[in-house]
C-alpha cells in the first residue's frame, strides 16, 4: 500500500523460448509449472499468452526498477557522517 491505495507490480518471470522442444513451451506444460509453484507457496501466480507489445514493455519496466545506481561521493559523504553521529 502506497499512501493508502493497493499497488501492484507486474513481474516477468520466463518466457517461452522457440528454441526449446514443442511440448515444452506447450500452453499444458506451462500451467503445470505454474501449478507447481503455487503448491510450494508462490501466490498470486497468472498465465498469460505471449503478446511480444506486452512482455517488451514489461521488461523495460523490470529493468528499470533494478537499474544500479552508481554510488557517488556525496553519497559516501553522507554515509560518513551518519556513521560518525552513531559513534559518538
């Protein structure tokens, strides 16, 4: 909850690979895995068709959420000083 309204995030977890063998890209096999997550806890858990728009853009999402930030020295400066007010 962010400032009192539900958020979500959509997550990608696999895409379907055309290099793998038929069957186990099947839509069957899929929702076995899914079926199998769920059962060792993982909730909230969908299937959707792969539309190449909609997974594209999600990754682009997901990279930029994880995008590293580099640490810069007024950064570092500030890390000192907490670090020398706790101390003393």
């Amino acid at each position: 909850m962010v400032d009192g309204r539900l958020t979500g995030t959509e997550v990608v977890l696999t895409r379907a690979d055309s290099r793998c063998d038929a069957s186990g890209c099947s839509e069957k096999n899929v929702r076995r895995m899914a079926q199998r997550m769920r059962a060792i806890g993982i909730e909230n858990l969908h299937v959707n068709a792969h539309e190449k728009k909609r997974y594209n853009r999600l990754i682009r999402e997901q990279n930029r959420r994880h995008k590293e930030r580099k640490l810069t020295t007024a950064d570092l400066a500030k890390m000192t000083e907490q670090a020398e007010e706790l101390g003393t």
